[in-house]
C-alpha cells in the first residue's frame, strides 16, 4: 500500500502544472469483497475454484479413455449422426479447457490480490547522464576502429555492403517470366470440337433440346482431334492440362432462336440457338453454371454477377465490368459441334493491359465460317 | 373451303346411282380400314393404344378440374393481360413433367410466387398416371421413367462404384452450381431456391433432369445419356450414406450458414459470458474487520 502511494506521490511532480489547473480528486475508498470480509464465503470461493479445476481433469481423463476406446474412421461408431470419436474428444478437450478457464475466471475475482493501482507514464527520453555516456562509447568505438582515419577500409566496407543488393534485385527474375500474350488466348482453335465436360464426348445440335444446358471443354483436354487420339507429344499433361481445362471451360445452352439478341457482327455465332460462353467470370474470375433457363441469366455464384446468355453475355446484375466472352459456333463435316476460333477476346477478370471493347468491336465479323 | 366441299359434293350427287350408295360407300370403306387395322395391327398394341386413349380421356377429366384454370383447358397456356405467364403450354412436357409436378405436390400449384413448393401430394399414382397419359398426348415429350432407368441394381459391385465415381464428377460439374457440393441445395435470384436433393425420390431425381423443372436446366438424353442420369443419382444416394464424422453440418449450406453461427450464436454467447461477469459485482459494503 505505501508502496504505491509514494510512487503516485513521486510522479506528481510531473503534472504539477496540470494538476495546479485540475486538482487530482484522489482515490475513492477501497470496497471490500465478500471473500475478504467473510472467512465462510472465501473457503465457499476456493473450494469452487477446486472443484472447476478438478471438473477439468475429470474432461481429460475421458478425452484420453475416448481417444483410447473409440472407433474410428468409415466404421467408426455413431452419436447422434456424428463420428462417436470426434464429438467425445472435442466435448471432453473444450470442456478441460473450459473449465481451467473457469475456474482461473473464478479465481482472480474472489480471491486474487485486490487493491487499487497507480501507475505514473515514464518520461520518454533517457536521462541527461545516461544519453552522455552513450555518445562516449560511440566516440570510443569510433577512435578504437579507426574507420575515421582509414577510408580505404570504410570505403570498400560500404561498397561491399552496397552490392549486398545486387542478389535481390537478380533474384526477382524468379517471378517472370512474363505471361507475354497467354492471358489473351486459350486452347479452343477454329474447328476444334466441343466436348461435354468430364465424359469428352462429342455433341451433335440434334443431342440438346431447348433448354439444354452442357459444361463443355475443348476436345483437345481429352487427348484426341476429330475422335481419334493424339500423338503423344501434343496431349496435355499435368499443370498445364489443368490451366488449359480451367482457361477454355465452356458453358453451352440452348435457346428458342428467336429469344436472342445478337450483339452487331455475332448473328451467325450460334447454331439453331445453341451458344457458347466462357465459364469463367469476368469478375474474379469464378466458374460459374448457376443458370436460370427460363431468363437466360448465368448467375456467379461468388458475387451475384449475372449475365444474360441471350444479350452477348450482358451484365444485367453484380459486379462484373464486362459481358462474358463468346465462343462463335460452327459445325463440323461429321455434324459436330466446333469452334470457329478461339475466343476473341481474353477470358476470366480484367488485368491491366486488357482491352476495353464493346460488343461487335472486336473484329466479329472476320470470324470465317467451318467448311462442313 | 366450304365452297370446295360443296361444289364436291355436288358433283357426286350428279353421279350417284341410287338414294343408299353414298352410304354402303361408307360402311364399305370402314369396314375395310377396320378390317386392315385389325389384321396389321398386333392386339396387344391395339389393347395398349385403347387402355392409352381411355387413360387420356380420364387425364382429361381431372385435368378439366385441376389444372385447366392456369393451363387452358386444352394445356395452351394462359397469359394475363399483363403479359405474366399464369400457366405455361404443357405441349411437349411429357409424361415426365407431370409425373415429377403431381407427384412431388408441386402440382397443382396453390398460388403463383416466385417459386412453387412442394407439398403433400393429393393424387393417387393412377390418377397421376391418367393426367400425364393426357398431357403425353397432346404432343410428344420424355416419358416416365422406369426403375431400370435409374437403379443400378442390375450392376456388380465394382460397375456400381465406377457409377458412383462417374456420377460424382457429372454432379460436381453440372450439379453444384445451383444444388450445393452436398446437394443440400442453395438459393437462387428472386427468392427463388435449389431444392434438397438427399431425401427426394431417385424417380423424381431423374425426371427434374429430363424436364427441368421451374428454373432449373434440362439435362435431356442427348446431353447426359440415361446411363450417366443413372450414375449421378447413384452418387447422390451414396452421399445419403456417408455419416457425419464431427460437427455440426448447419444444413451443409457452407460459409453463410456457418458465418451466421459463428457470429450469432459463437460470438454472441462469448459477449453475453462477458456481460454476465462484468455484470455481477463481487462487491460488499461490509468492512474487513466488521463483525459478522
């Protein structure tokens, strides 16, 4: 207690020209606990603390005769429709830890030491004695170096540290190469089929009714041109099968023709109401399937981006800033259904150099039709 | 037209021979095409096609009564005034549809919304099957399934996994968008919804593929062939089977059922634990000392 009033007093030195203008009221009276006061309601108090205490042994024993009985894994037992281990060992662990928690709650308020505290801010600065003795060792350190007195040494020092930065520079050739133009393409070619997704099959315009909605892909993600199989050095592997598979995924639906709205130079891109967009959202880059088929409107499941299929890809909701690619569709001397190129604009979310075009601005009407 | 006909007419009655042989010219002619039916025809076809034609006639008695006033009384359809649609044509639904819409209590629908619900079912299958035999023949659609189409009891137990495999991977890239990883559904634009997929009947399951109910896409057998309708079906049973290892699934609808939880239900009892220790003082006005 004296202790602490004669730092509170100490410290008032400090604010003497505050405390002239606001004089400080002091400390209120100390309020006693009942566990202060009233023996009875301490032991009452320790005895709680105990008994939460033990409560926590008692949790970890079971989590360890749980961890120890229990069947796992796919023929593990059941409790109340969940794996019987996982709900005993985190019922029994978050209730040892609760309860340790608790208690120590418990504790400090009832029995732990309890007086009020001041507690002055030290100034910020070291004292005048303390700064003087600094600047003399690192005059000291200075004159016994000699790095005054030999410029060669601190000079090739001071270079040697300087290129210290050459490597780091060096190294951020590591985060290249630069993509150069493979944001702007993906695999789809001019009559290259289009493939239902998963399965690789082929589509005929006759297969889908309206309404028909299919995940596509290029066929070339299946490892085969036109049905036969490719030679081995041009099927995608690994890596970049998979950026390949996410960069050209498709969406194909079909529509009543005379529900479209052509974007200026896209009138022949779809067959008998069969169009293509990319799958992927122009936003950030989500795949999106979330199709309504009686609006036409493919919903991003990430942001609510909404585009309307019928209207060019159109955003109609979200925040999306452009409409989705579209992929002009042929048809193939078997009757399959193709690509008439690639997409002719990037796919997936806007990145610094892109394009800003309109609908019918991107050279649409170039786009040569498949010989069938 | 009537004109055409009535000149026709009298040019026959210029070259009739007797008062009754307009009329034995025309017992003759159908008896011969009845006879000729009866002769090409198998019986069995015969039966099937009159058994289809009463059931149609039944259909459309129940139909008269129950559906007629969204549908039209022949299924054309009715748009309002205002250019809403009340009831679509059921030309071209099929069997299937009105299968999936009766059975599920779907229909007849109680009011429009932005969705129709499903409800207890008020038909019996026969009656079911009388009002699609109707709607079946006002133009051709998918027809009803059978078992066959979408168990996989027939298969071993190793073409049952790869169906499993096969359907999964159909199901992860059809399916989810709308339908949840879980097919525990999810919404939809304008208060709209994917229905639960575990609980509903694998017949109901293929015929919503076939038609696409309300909003949903159809997936028609020129897009997934029967056999892979078959495999995804058999993947969302086996999902049915899976058991839960831990936790609690929250409806299995992902981050927003499990950041509403955690934000309620985890945060909010953290506050009120807070509030309530801070709430009760451990303060007396007695003295250390006092007596007693």
């Amino acid at each position: 207690m004296t202790a602490t009033e004669s730092n509170h007093e100490g410290g008032h030195e400090l604010n003497a020209h505050t405390d002239a203008l606001l004089p400080d009221p002091g400390r209120h009276e100390h309020e006693w606990r009942p566990t202060d006061v009233n023996p009875h309601a301490e032991r009452r108090a320790e005895r709680q603390v105990a008994v939460l205490f033990g409560l926590s042994m008692i949790c970890t024993v079971l989590f360890v005769v749980a961890y120890v009985t229990l069947k796992t894994g796919v023929d593990g037992q059941i409790v109340m429709g969940l794996g019987a281990s996982n709900v005993c060992l985190g019922l029994a662990l978050g209730g040892a830890f609760l309860f340790i928690g608790i208690g120590v709650i418990q504790w400090a308020r009832k029995l732990m030491w309890d007086v009020e505290l001041v507690e002055e801010r030290h100034p910020a600065s070291s004292s005048e004695e303390d700064r003087a003795k600094f600047a003399g060792i690192l005059d000291s350190a200075l004159n016994e170096s000699g790095i005054g007195r030999r410029p060669l040494l601190r000079n090739t020092l001071l270079g040697s540290i300087g290129l210290l930065a050459a490597p780091l520079v060096v190294m951020l050739r590591d985060l290249g190469p630069l993509p150069g133009d493979k944001l702007k393409h993906t695999v789809w070619t001019a009559g290259m089929r289009v493939v239902r997704d998963v399965v690789g099959t082929p589509i005929r315009p006759a297969d889908l009714e309206i309404g028909d909605l299919v995940n596509a892909e290029p066929e070339i993600i299946f490892g085969t041109s036109n049905g036969t199989a490719l030679p081995a050095d041009q099927v995608l592997e690994g890596a970049e099968l998979e950026d390949a598979r996410a960069k050209a995924a498709t969406v194909l639906l079909r529509m009543d023709p005379s529900d479209i709205i052509p974007g200026p130079g896209r009138e022949n891109w779809d067959v008998d109401g069969i169009v293509a967009y990319s799958k992927i959202c122009t936003h950030v880059g989500c795949p999106i399937s979330l199709n309504e088929r009686t609006t036409h409107h493919l919903l991003c499941p990430c942001h609510q981006s909404t585009f309307d299929l019928a209207d060019s890809g159109k955003v109609v909701f979200g925040p999306a800033g452009r409409h989705l690619p579209q992929l002009p569709l042929g048809v193939d001397s078997d009757g399959y259904l193709v690509a008439r190129s690639d997409y002719p604009e990037p796919v997936g979310p806007s990145f610094w150099e892109r394009d800003t075009k309109h609908v019918g601005d991107m050279g649409e009407a170039e786009i040569p039709e498949i010989n069938s | 037209m009537r004109r055409l006909l009535n000149r026709s007419a009298g040019r026959l009655s210029r070259h009739r021979r007797g008062p009754l042989a307009g009329l034995v010219v025309v017992l003759l002619g159908l008896a011969l095409s009845g006879g000729l039916y009866a002769a090409f025809s198998p019986s069995s076809s015969a039966d099937s096609a009159d058994d289809q034609a009463t059931m149609a006639a039944k259909g459309r008695q129940l139909f008269l009564v129950s559906c007629a006033t969204c549908h039209g009384q022949n299924g054309e359809g009715i748009t309002t005034q205002d250019g809403d649609i009340l009831g679509p044509t059921l030309a071209g639904v099929g069997a299937a549809a009105v299968d999936f819409q009766v059975g599920t209590g779907r229909m007849p629908a109680v009011q429009p919304g932005p969705q129709v619900e499903k409800k207890q079912n008020i038909f019996s299958q026969d009656e079911i099957d009388e009002l699609a035999a109707y709607v079946a023949s006002l133009a051709p659609g998918p027809s009803i399934p059978t078992e066959a189409d979408y168990s996989t009891a027939g298969l071993s137990d190793e073409e049952k996994k790869e169906a499993v495999v096969r359907g999964g991977q159909i199901f992860l890239t059809n399916c989810t968008a709308c339908h949840n990883f879980t097919g525990a559904g999810g919404a939809m634009p304008r208060g709209g919804f994917a229905p639960k997929l575990l609980d509903t009947d694998p017949k109901y399951i293929y015929e919503a593929m076939l038609t696409g109910p309300q909003s949903m896409d159809t997936f028609s057998n020129g897009n997934l062939s029967p056999e892979e309708k078959r495999d995804v079906i058999a993947y969302i049973q086996s999902m049915k089977e899976q058991p839960g290892y831990g936790g609690f699934g929250l409806g299995s609808l992902g981050p927003v059922s499990e950041g509403l939880f955690a934000w309620i239900v985890g945060i909010g009892v953290l506050v009120g634990f807070a509030t309530w220790i801070a709430a009760h003082t451990t303060r007396t006005l007695k003295k250390k000392g006092q007596a007693q």
